[in-house]
C-alpha cells in the first residue's frame, strides 16, 4: 500500500518489547506450529469476511483482491514470527506492507486499510480458541494480539503517512513543471492537460496568471527545497479556504500563480495577496483556457518588471493598468495594445476627437484653456470629452487616465495611419 519501510515503526524502546507471559520455550515452540499450520485457513477465512462486510471490498478489481490477500496473509505470518521471539525488541515494520504495489495506496484508503486490519484481527482471535492448547498458552495468544494489532496500526500509519509524503512531492515537481511550461509557452496540447487534470485542475472557463514576488523564509535554516514547498502549501490553503482552483510555482524571487474560474480576478488575487512577498503582485489578463495561459502570463511578468515606474500602483494591479508603464519599458505589445484599444477609435472617430484631448491635455486639463485654443465652447470641449471616455474607457479629467492617454496619442502618431503598432 503499499511501499516497504527502511525501518521498524516502533523505534522507542517502550513501544517495542514482545509479549509478556509465562509460556514455556516449549510451550511457545508448539503454539508457534499450531499458528504456522493456520495460516492458510486463517487468512482464507479472512478474505471471506471481507468478501461478504466490505462492499468497497467486494467492487475492486480481482489483481488488486489478490493483492489485498496477500498482505493479509503476510500479516497473521508476521504475527507468528512476531510471537515466535518474545525477547526480540524489534518491533513489527511497515514490511508486513510491502508484499503489495505502492500504487495500491490510491485504490484502498486509510480508512479502508483499518477495516482490513480489524477484520484480520478478529479472525484470529475467533481462531485462537481452536488454536490453542490450555487456559495458558490462550491467554499468551490473546494478549500478543491485543500487542501487535497495535504495532500493525502503526506500521499502516506509517506507510500511509510515506505514501502521502512521496505523493506529495511529485505533485509539488509535476506542478511546477506545468507552470514553466506556460510560463514559457511552451504548451503541448494534450501533455499541458493531462498533466494539470493530474494535479486535480478542473477549471473549464477563464483563468489569469497572477506574478509577484516570493516571500523571505521566516526561519533562515530552511533550505530552498523547504522553503519552495512551504510557500506552494500556503498558496493552496489560501486557495481552498476561497474555494479557487489554482497552479502555484516558485522561480527563485518570482511567485506565480495560475487562478482558474475565477469571476472576479481582482477579488480571487486578493484572497492570494497575503502568501506572496512584498512588492508588486500584478494580475495578467484573463484567457479561455491553459493552452493560452502564455499571452496572460506574458502580460503580468512585462507588468511586474514595469511595475516600479508607478510607485502608487495598487495591489494587487491588472497588467492593462500598467499598459503606459509597460509600454516606456519596450514592450511592443503594450504599445500595439495603446495603439489600437485607445488611439485607432479616436482617429475613426473623427479628427475633432483627437485635437480636442489632445489641447485638453497639453493645457493641463483645464477645459476653458482648450476651447479657446480650439476656438470652440467650453460646453463643446466638455462634450467631445465625455465621447473620449466613452470610446476608450479613460476620463480625461483623471490624472492616471489623462497619462494612458497622452502615451497612446504618442504612439499613435509615432505608428502613422493605419499601420500595424
């Protein structure tokens, strides 16, 4: 269940000792003989309750069935050896376990695995009173498995607890691996997916990349490895408590997260804020799927690396309110973004449009000093403004508006009519 144990589960001294009775060698020696001989009906009697209590039992498939008798039978053998040498403090090990696949962890759970144990246990209790010659060597039996049904229950611990451990390891590499990937853009179709379907990503509409930086380790001997793992796990908690499917990885000073399904980015990053470093943490735009989660995570990292020119910039902030910042930085499709979301639907406007922000801005916002150097009413001015904003989202009358503005007029006429910036 099913990986075998380096060690015994019970290392501590007073955990380990064998059963304490006044059985003779001899005594002990035949009782052993009568277990040894029962061991096969034992278990066969087992499997059988099992068959007719444990539904879970009774709906697997037949190799894992086998599987499942084996470890049975391995374990009334352990407890025959177990018996067989009272004095030895070696306590019974997960090793009763590994007669059977690890990969049989994910088909029969914890809880599962006690009901097998108890089962098992019973059995051969019921049996030991045919088993055993006398009131003597009874009691002896009797109480070496009241011990060692406690030993089992630690050695399933155990191998659950290293089962759960490895698991979690793989995932944490897996799902790295899947957020290089779209970091990157580099995205196989099929390979993105069914990687991401294996790290329990369900997500079927919308998702954003959200960048910031990694926070420092509250305890300077964590190695990167701890720290790297210690950061993922407060991600998903976060993420569970606000009910959000996410992708978390760690690139050195860099925290990237992939939200999926999320209706309001803004609010979904917010219920994240708290796990990422200090600094900027910027939202990428929001895609259809994880085959194009690069253009959002493009988006945010060349955010992130503007991010400084705006001191006063929220947190977190959208990638689209840094176009301005982004753009001054050299990224050709922020610029390619002003041009065409703000500058093109002025210009298709009209003219009278564009000269009108335009005198707006270069007379520090002041609309009586725009109609007169328009030769126009200030009503007039006031009028084309309100059709600014309705055409690209931006109030002039806004400081942080008027400056998207102004780099997109810039860009624009840098651009000419009609090309392709």
């Amino acid at each position: 269940m099913w990986t075998q144990a380096s060690h015994s589960v019970s290392e501590n001294e007073e955990m380990t000792t064998g059963p304490t009775d006044d059985l003779t060698p001899a005594q002990r020696a035949a009782a052993v003989r009568r277990l040894e001989k029962a061991i096969g009906s034992l278990a066969g009697v087992a499997i059988q309750r099992m068959e007719e209590r444990l539904a879970w039992y009774r709906a697997m498939p037949p190799d894992n069935r086998s599987w499942i008798g084996l470890v049975v039978q391995a374990g009334i053998a352990a407890f025959v050896e177990w018996f067989r040498n009272p004095q030895d403090r070696t306590a019974i090990s997960a090793d009763v376990f590994g007669t059977a696949p690890r990969e049989l962890t994910r088909s029969v759970t914890l809880r599962q695995t006690v009901e097998l144990v108890r089962t098992t246990i019973e059995v051969v209790e019921e049996g030991i009173g045919q088993i055993a010659q006398g009131p003597a060597e009874q009691a002896a039996l009797r109480e070496g498995m009241l011990r060692y049904s406690r030993e089992i229950a630690f050695a399933a611990a155990q191998v659950y607890a290293q089962a759960a451990e490895l698991r979690g390891a793989w995932d944490a590499r897996l799902e790295a691996l899947v957020v290089d990937e779209l970091m990157r853009g580099d995205v196989l179709d099929d390979t993105v997916r069914s990687r991401a379907a294996a790290l329990g990503w369900d997500s079927a509409s919308g998702l954003v990349v959200v960048v910031g930086a990694t926070p420092k380790p509250l305890d300077n001997r964590d190695n990167v490895r701890q720290h790297t793992a210690l950061v993922a796990d407060a991600v998903h908690r976060a993420a569970r408590r606000a009910r959000l499917t996410v992708l978390t990885g760690v690139q050195s000073d860099r925290l990237v997260v992939i939200i999926g399904g999320a209706e309001d980015p803004l609010t979904a990053t917010r219920a994240l804020a708290n796990e990422f470093g200090p600094g900027p943490l910027v939202i990428g735009p929001v895609v259809e799927d994880l085959l194009s989660a690069g253009i959002s995570a493009q988006a945010a990292l060349s955010a992130l690396r503007a991010a400084g020119a705006w001191p006063d910039a929220p947190r977190p902030v959208l990638a689209a309110e840094l176009l301005p910042e982004r753009a001054l930085a050299g990224d050709e499709a922020a610029k390619a973004q002003l041009v065409s979301e703000v500058y093109r639907p002025l210009e298709s406007a009209g003219a009278a449009l564009l000269e009108t922000v335009s005198a707006y801005l270069e007379q520090a916002a002041s609309l009586e000093s725009a109609a007169r150097m328009l030769f126009v009413h200030p009503n007039t001015v006031r009028y084309r403004l309100k059709r600014v904003s309705d055409l690209t989202g931006l109030n002039p009358a806004q400081p942080r508006a008027a400056f998207t503005l102004h780099m997109a007029l810039a860009l624009g006429r840098l651009a000419g009519p009609g090309t392709g910036l």
